[in-house]
C-alpha cells in the first residue's frame, strides 16, 4: 500500500524544469525565428538548465529564483548585466507558464541603469560621409550612407537588394533581416556540437513592425539612382558570395573609420545617430518610430528622447551671454 502511495504521489509531483524547458523550447522551434530559437536554446543551455535544471517545476519559488539570480552575478566569464539577468528569469517564468503552472514566481528586483548613450560627435559624422561619398563604387560604402540617413538595423542592410528600392517612387521597403545562426538538430542538439557549425538564415524582419516602408530623402536617391543594379542583386555584395553578412559589414565599416582616423564605433550608433538627429531637428515621434520599425511610440521615446552631451552644451551656450 505504502509503495502504491509513493508511485501516485511521484505521477502527481511536477516534472524536472530541464524537461520543462525541453518541452517549452520544441514547441515554440515550430513558430520561432531561427535567431529566436537560437537565443533562447543557448540561454536555457548556459544557465537555465545547468542550476535549476534539476528541480521540479513547483519547487521554483520567488526565493529559488532571486537566488538563482544572484547566482548569475558570480558566473564565470563576462559580468551580466541586470537588464540580461531580468530576461535569462523573465525565460524561466515563461517555460513555468507553458507547463501550467499556476503560481508563477515573480521576477526579482533589478537595479536598472539607464547609461547616457555616447553617440559619435558631428565632426566624426561628417569625416566618415566625405569617406563615403569618395567611394560610392564600393557597395558596403552605399549601405553605411543609406543607414545613415535610413537608420535602418545592420541584418537589414544585409538582406537588402536592389528590388526592395523603389527608384521611382522614392521609397525603401524592409522585407528581410540576414543573420547567421546555430544549425541544431531535431532533438535541439548543436550539430556536430562544439563544432560551432553555423549558417546564414535570411529570415523576416525582426517583428511585424519592422517590415516597413521608408521614404527616401531626395539627395539619398538621386545617389541611389546612379549606382542602381539588378532587382535581385543584393546592395552589399560579398568577396565570394552575392550578399555581405553582418560580421563581413561589421569589419569593413571598422576598416573604414579607421581610414578615416576616427575612433572605432560600433556600427548601431550609425542607427541611433540618425534617430538622435530627427529628434533634435524636430522630426514626431510617432513618424521615427514607424522609420526605425519599433512597436510602439513609446518604445521610441524611452531609447531616445532623452538628453544627450550634444544637447547638453547647445543648452548651455542659449544661456550663456558671454561673449566669445
């Protein structure tokens, strides 16, 4: 009798969170990008799994999950940020709701900072644009100026061609994003593991609001215009491939600033350097959010309106009466 209550009792217990977050990740490989599942895999691998892997799903309590948190401070290797500790927990809480489990812990409190974003001054800006427009026959030249005045993401520029470019109109349509990601096999198992095998997935845009159409400024397209190829031909080409892949662009546009003599910058800022711009010549928030392809205004306004060093100064010089 004793031992036919241990086995029911065992049928009722909750399952292991590793087979939980199993569960929760083969399910969502049918919906999810391959970036996404790739994200999530690697996160439920590195630290989801290896520390609470091994408890029932009911044992993750708000105390089991702060201190698996605060586990996450002293991992080995590169120091986490809050903001990335919230999302590794906030995916703990998702496999947990997946599973059904009704009481879900709530999400530890996170000391979040919001750093000044220190984006290249106009000097920079301008010395990299005379670059630019002296080497318009290289294609990686063309698709650094069209995120400068498009502010359009890396993997987009990548996956760009020349079809997406409504020449007439004067208009840009995102419709892809170019990444390379882990190849898994059916079971969720890296291929060939510790291999590292990887490859290029050109896929749809990052959200349902990243698919979007760009008006192009008048001065952008009549330089479009006269460097125009082939509808199927991609905007940055490759030395060996008919596209560029994001590492390839990420260090030619290194390359470039260095030319250039500029201090390198991760090649993002040319995307929040053109959503700082519109802000400070007055373009509506609404309008920039739909350009950079952000769900929602206010997405845009918590990344951007903010002050910034440039703004600081012009601030204190429509004060200051001292002459020069």
């Amino acid at each position: 009798m004793d031992d036919l209550k241990a086995k029911a009792k065992e049928e009722k217990s909750s399952p292991l969170l590793c087979e939980c977050a199993e569960r929760w990740l083969e399910s969502g490989r049918r919906y999810w990008k391959p970036t996404t599942y790739d994200v999530y895999r690697r996160i439920a691998g590195r630290y989801v799994i290896p520390e609470l892997g091994n408890y029932r799903a009911d044992e993750i309590t708000p105390e089991k999950l702060s201190g698996f948190s605060d586990g996450l401070s002293k991992s080995p290797g590169k120091t986490l940020s809050d903001r990335y500790k919230k999302y590794i927990c906030s995916l703990v809480r998702r496999i947990l709701m997946a599973e059904g489990i009704q009481i879900c812990p709530q999400l530890p409190e996170f000391h979040i900072v919001h750093k000044e974003m220190l984006l290249p001054g106009n000097d920079d800006l301008n010395r990299l644009e005379e670059y630019l427009l002296e080497h318009l026959e290289e294609s990686t030249c063309l698709g650094i100026l069209l995120v400068r005045y498009t502010g359009i993401r890396i993997g987009e520029l990548c996956a760009l061609k020349w079809g997406d470019i409504d020449l007439e109109r004067g208009i840009l349509t995102v419709r892809r994003n170019l990444q390379r990601v882990r190849i898994y096999e059916e079971d969720g198992a890296e291929a060939g593991a510790g291999s590292g095998k990887t490859k290029i997935s050109v896929q749809l845009p990052k959200t349902a609001n990243s698919f979007r159409i760009i008006p192009l400024a008048d001065g952008l397209l009549k330089i479009l215009r006269i460097h125009a190829r082939g509808p199927q031909e991609y905007m940055v080409s490759g030395k060996h491939t008919e596209w560029a892949e994001v590492r390839t662009v990420q260090y030619r546009f290194a390359a470039i600033l260095k030319k250039c003599g500029l201090q390198p910058f991760h090649f993002h800022l040319l995307r929040h350097s053109f959503a700082s711009d519109c802000i400070h010549r007055g373009c509506d928030i609404k309008s920039l959010s739909e350009i950079l392809g952000h769900s929602s205004a206010q997405v845009t306004m918590n990344i951007y309106v903010h002050s910034n060093m440039y703004v600081k100064k012009e601030m204190m010089n429509l004060i200051c009466e001292i002459a020069e």
